[in-house]
C-alpha cells in the first residue's frame, strides 16, 4: 500500500508541476510587476441604465470594454452575447485533486480543480433581433439580443456559425489555516458568418489572487484593448441592496468594467455546480512517522445547459444567478 501511495503521490506532483507552471509563472510575473510598477489611475463615474438589472432576465445580453470605437464595440458585445447563449447546449471536462499533508503541529493542503467547457451553434440571421443596444459614457455598449430557437431557415448565404472554449482553473492551499488562492479565467469567442466574409474573434483572460483582480486582458480581433489604468464608478438612481436575495453571495467588483464582473460571475458560479460531476477516480491514504498523506483526484465529462437567470448591481459590485441542469 505504501509503495501504491508514493507511486500516485508522484504523479500527482508531476501533473501538477507540468500542468499549471504556465498559471503560476504568470500569477508570479503579474504579482511582481505589480510591485515594481505604480500605476497612476484615471477614475470616471457614469450612470447606469434605471432598468440595468432587468437585462439579464429578458434576453441574452453582451457587454462591450470600455473605450472601443462603435463597431468595435458592437462586434465584442455581440459576441458576448451569443457566447451566453451558446451556454444552453454546452459539453464539458473537469478534474479536480485534493492533497493533505497531517503531522505533528502542523496542516497543510492543496486543492486544484480545472474545467474546459466547449459549445457551438449555427444559427440563420433571421433568428437573432438586437433589440436594444445603448452607449455608456466609459463607451461600453450593452447589447440585449433575443434568439428565435424556432427558426430552421438555414439559408447558406445567411448563417453565422459560433463557438466559444471556456478554461477554468483554481487553486486553494492552506498551511496553517492560513490561506491563498488563485483563479484564472480564460475565454475564446469566434463567429463565422457565410454573409460576411470577415469573422470576428476575442481572448479574455482574468487571473485572481486572493479574490482580488491580479491582470484582466481582452484582445478582440487579434488587437489587445488596454483599459488597466481606468477605474469606472457606476451609479444608479434606484437602490438595490434588497433585491440580491436568492443571489449568489460572492459578487464580482465592476470597476474594470462590467462584462469582467459578469463573466466572473457566471463561470465562477458554474464552476461550483460543474463540480458534483466530476467522478471520484482514487483516493490513495498512507502514513509515514507520525504523518498522514492523502490524494483524492475526481474527473469527469458531461453535457449541460446554463440559463441565466439575472443580475443585480449594487454599489459597483455585480451579482449573477444561474441554473444549470445536466443531460
């Protein structure tokens, strides 16, 4: 048993190291730079629509970064918004590794959990109506579009084809209840369209330490948008603090920009219900003088649909709330 425990306890560690050294060179290299760099930041208060919180319960809705040109921003907010969509009809793959170190005075633990999520959908023109779209003053745009599920006219010269590829990774380790953690998100969004020769793609990455924002990077059509230096302030007319009942408690903050604290909120949420899916595979315990070690590794694959339920903004915090159903 104890040679079973040191072979798996081996492997665990290699995985790990080979894994996510890329997650933990970056995490080390932001953290630095943070560090050696002192950013002057330009802060800027805008209103909020009055009706804001009633977007994300009525259609599918896309949020542009700050500062983009029109059509730039109506392309990202588009994108966002079917990638949203697209959450209906979603697979995904997961592992999660759970390592406890138990001796004499002294606790340690790591847990790590990775998800890859993939979705995909041809739909005809005719199916998708923007039916709002309004400009912030930070020159975010939110788009709200609605999707008839019905239409099946899949006229070749008019159909746009999209898929998006979700990364989670987090990280928890504790040495004497004293605890850290990191999370990286990352997100790619393509569409294709057969009426439009030019096809549209973005990469969004956020990386967190200790629930507080490490790097947020968006590149859209291959062009990297620089807002670090931007803080936004939001304000609305109505108060909201009641309205976050049923809410998920852990909101994401806004002044990065909204969609980073929308796609937080949903993929963070979605990676706690993706969790009871995962499959126990091995879990190995054995003791060596006085020390108790253990492995707990669980994967798996499923098939699943997210609906979005809403979203509530309160005091340039966001709160989302979904509900996920598996096949």
């Amino acid at each position: 048993m104890r040679q079973l425990a040191v072979l798996y306890l081996s492997l665990f560690f290699c995985v790990n190291v080979f894994a996510q050294n890329s997650v933990y060179d970056n995490l080390t290299k932001l953290s630095d730079k943070a560090k050696e760099t002192a950013k002057t930041f330009i802060p800027s208060k805008l209103m909020l629509p009055n009706d804001f919180n009633t977007y994300f319960s009525d259609a599918y809705v896309g949020i542009s970064d700050a500062r983009l040109d029109s059509a730039a921003a109506y392309n990202q907010a588009f994108l966002r918004a079917l990638s949203v969509y697209a959450l209906q009809n979603a697979k995904g793959r997961g592992m999660s590794d759970f390592f406890n170190d138990s001796s004499t005075g002294s606790t340690s633990s790591n847990y790590e959990e990775f998800c890859e999520l993939k979705a995909e959908c041809d739909l005809p023109s005719s199916a998708l109506k923007v039916i709002k779209t309004q400009r912030l003053k930070s020159g975010e745009l939110i788009l709200k579009l609605k999707i008839d599920s019905l239409d099946k006219n899949q006229n070749a010269d008019d159909c746009i084809r999209f898929t998006t590829s979700v990364e989670l990774y987090n990280k928890e380790t504790e040495i004497n209840k004293n605890s850290t953690t990191a999370t990286k998100l990352l997100i790619k969004n393509t569409t294709i369209s057969t009426g439009d020769p030019k096809s549209h793609s973005e990469i969004l990455t956020c990386f967190l330490s200790n629930n507080r924002w490490v790097s947020q990077e968006s590149v859209l059509d291959s062009i990297k948008i620089d807002n670090s230096r931007y803080k936004w302030l939001y304000l609305m007319d109505t108060d909201c603090k009641n309205d976050t009942m049923g809410f998920e408690d852990k909101a994401f903050c806004t002044t990065d920009g909204l969609w980073f604290a929308v796609a937080n909120g949903i993929y963070g949420s979605l990676s706690a219900q993706l969790k009871p899916q995962f499959l126990k595979l091995k879990l190995v315990d054995d003791s060596y003088e006085n020390k108790l070690l253990s492995l707990n590794r669980e994967s798996g694959f499923f098939r699943f649909s997210t609906t979005i339920l809403g979203g509530i903004y309160v005091e340039n915090k966001l709160y989302t709330k979904i509900k996920t159903s598996f096949q």
